[in-house]
C-alpha cells in the first residue's frame, strides 16, 4: 500500500526532503519517496510498505531516473524481505516495472544476490532481510560517490572542449539530485560549473510529454541558484542556430556494448543539432549504467507509455475529463506516438562520462575497457 503521509512547505516554499530515504516507524519498514508527479508544486511524501507500492510509484514516474530506479530497486527487494514477502517474486515484479533504465534490474539483482547468499550461508530470514538492505544502503552510497567524480570528470571534459569558460549548457530531461544517491549525473556537471563560477546559462529542454525539464529540471536549477532558461523542445533548433549553446548535456537510462545511448525522448534530435552545429553532445552516467549484454542499440528495449500522456496535459493538480484525468489537447479517440526514449548512436556522441573517466571517441573497445577497470576497482 502507498500512503502520502507528509506534505510539507505549508507557507509555500518547498522544504528539503531527499528523493527516497529508508525508515523504520514502529509499525514496519518502509521506503519513502519524494513524490515527483507532484513536483513543483509541491513536497509530498509518498510511503510504500510493500514491493508492489513501489511498483506502482515506479510505473508513474513518482520515482523515476535511471540511477534512482536501481536504488529503488535495490530497497524494494530489501522491503519484500524485511516484511516477509517471497523475494524473488518481488525481485522479477520490480525489474520489471520499466523496461530501459538498466539500473533498475541492476539494483534489484544486488540486493536480491545478497538475500540469496545469507540465505546460503544459513542467515535466518531477519539476517538475510539485513544483507538485502546493506546491499541498497551500500549502492545508494556508491551512486552518491560515483555522481561527484562524474561532476569533477564532466567539468574537466568541458574545460578542455571548451576553453574560456562562460560555458551555455543545453540538457533534457532531469538528471539532478532527484535522480540520484548524490547530486546526478548531467545535471552534476552543470552544477559543478555553476559552482566554479563558469556556467553562463542552463538551456532546461521541457522534455514532453510528461516535463521532467520544466517540472524537476528547473526546480533544481532554481534551487541552486544557476542561471536557467527553459525552453520548448522544438525550440532547440533555432537556439543553435543562433550560437547559445556550448554543449549538450544529457544523462542515459542504457548505453548499449557498441556506445548507442537510449535516454529521453528527444536527445536523439537534439544529437543531430549538435552534430550539424559541431556543438560536443556529451552523455553523463554511472558505469551501471552500461550493459554490455545488450550489444547495440536496436537491441535496447524502449518504453511505450500511454497515450493519454500526449493527449492530455497531465498533472496531479489537474483532474478534468480526460481518459487519464487530464485537460485534452486533441480529440477524443486521437492516437498517440509516445516513447518515453529514443537511442543516439555512438557516431553522434562526442563522449561518454562515467566516474571512471570519460571515454571519447566512443567505441564498443573503449566501453568495454572501462567497464573491466571499474569491475577491478
Ligand atoms: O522517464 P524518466 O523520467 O525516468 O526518464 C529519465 C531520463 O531519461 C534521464 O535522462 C535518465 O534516466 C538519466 S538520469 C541520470
């Protein structure tokens, strides 16, 4: 069951609470999450006592983010186990819920490896339930490690792609401390500039249909204090044809064995801008988030969402008529395109930013090297 039990910034102005956090109330374990449909709006707490709450919190982009849902995952297992449900049922139920951001399965397979092996070792079902939950604690710590040396690596690469500083950002989707055990991965290097004092503009793409740019993008970017403009995707193009973008930073939810990168739909057409323009598209994620089981990018499984969410202007604080309880934008019965990704292939990526370094030109044997270094660390 999912529950909203706290909402905070009664005087209006939202109030700081991590995007998931562990709890032990009296009453059970629980894994309580910032509730991002409801973002900017407001701070809402949504708590899951059960595997299947965050299932369904998964499938509605209450949490969301490709480094977030392996983090999730990876408690969701620790949950199941904690309250006495069959680990392996929650495990497939979890991995399941979205099919591209291949953090998700690789935060459950942790947690559940590590039921598995105290269960092994002959651990009681409370011992095993306490290694499924380090196993989380201990991918939530690495993801907030790997976010910083990502910031320091992506800062680096845009120093020396981009001497002189005054750097004018252009990213999509949202790749900042929502989506993560740190402060993210793109969204990370912009604030790393914003920091040292050379980040001139953060271009903030609303990402349609569902505005992860205008809703968590700009949210975080406002937090912080960076100078931000949103912009309309399709509005991309006449931004650079005008010459006030730098660099494109986005963030990846799999990055395929030969370098394709599927990410929010939208970074593809924004790939071929910078490539026309020879503006650097630079991509930001953890090592994870590379699957060399997946060996190009017409294997990557894409996300079909609903498509009430391009029909209807959907919110949580909108519940008009629409099938999904949105304002309709077109008429009744109208059919809708809507992949939440599309793959960028590796000729158009200038480079690839993991916490292990940044590999440009990107090639299946330079992916490949880096993911055997960081399984050596
Ligand atoms: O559908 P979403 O909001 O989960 O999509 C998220 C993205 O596409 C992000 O860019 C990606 O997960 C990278 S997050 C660091």
């Amino acid at each position: 069951m999912a529950d909203q039990y706290a909402q905070s910034g009664e005087d209006g102005r939202p109030t700081e609470i991590p995007a998931i956090r562990w709890d032990e109330p009296p009453e059970g374990p629980v894994l309580v999450l910032l509730d991002q449909t409801r973002l900017p709006a407001e701070e809402v707490e949504l708590v899951c006592t059960d595997a299947s709450a965050l299932v369904d919190a998964i499938r509605s982009l209450a949490v969301r983010g490709a480094p977030l849902l392996g983090i999730a995952g990876a408690y969701g297992v620790a949950l199941a186990a904690a309250r006495g449900f069959d680990v392996d049922e929650a495990a497939v139920a979890l991995a399941g819920a979205r099919p591209t951001a291949v953090n998700l399965s690789v935060g459950v397979r942790r947690a559940q490896a590590a039921h598995r092996d105290a269960v092994a070792k002959g651990g009681d079902p409370e011992q095993a339930a306490g290694a499924a939950l380090a196993a989380a604690r201990r991918l939530h710590r690495e993801d907030a490690e790997a976010s910083a040396r990502m910031a320091a690596h992506g800062l680096a690469l845009l120093d020396e792609l981009l001497p002189g500083g005054g750097h004018r950002i252009l990213t999509h989707c949202n790749t900042g401390a929502l989506v993560s055990g740190g402060e993210g991965t793109a969204f990370a290097v912009a604030l790393a500039a914003h920091r040292d004092g050379r980040l001139r503009r953060l271009w903030v793409d609303e990402t349609r249909p569902l505005l992860q740019g205008a809703r968590l993008t700009a949210y975080e970017a406002a937090r912080n204090g960076m100078a931000y403009t949103l912009l309309t995707d399709n509005a991309a193009g006449s931004l650079f044809a005008a010459g006030e973008v730098d660099a494109v930073l986005i963030g990846a939810d799999r990055i395929a064995a030969d370098g394709s990168v599927a990410n929010k739909v939208g970074s593809y057409p924004l790939a071929v801008l910078a490539r026309y323009h020879h503006v650097p598209f630079i991509v930001v994620a953890p090592v994870t988030t590379v699957d060399p089981d997946t060996p190009d990018g017409a294997s990557i499984e894409v996300e079909q969402r609903p498509g009430f969410e391009v029909t209807e202007i959907t919110s949580p604080q909108v519940t008009v008529s629409g099938a999904g309880g949105g304002i309709p934008v077109a008429p009744l019965g109208t059919q809708a395109y809507n992949p939440a990704f599309d793959v960028t292939p590796p000729e158009l990526v200038t480079a690839i930013v993991t916490e292990e370094g940044a590999v440009s030109p990107v090639t299946a044997e330079a992916l490949a090297e880096l993911c055997d270094r960081s399984r050596q660390v």
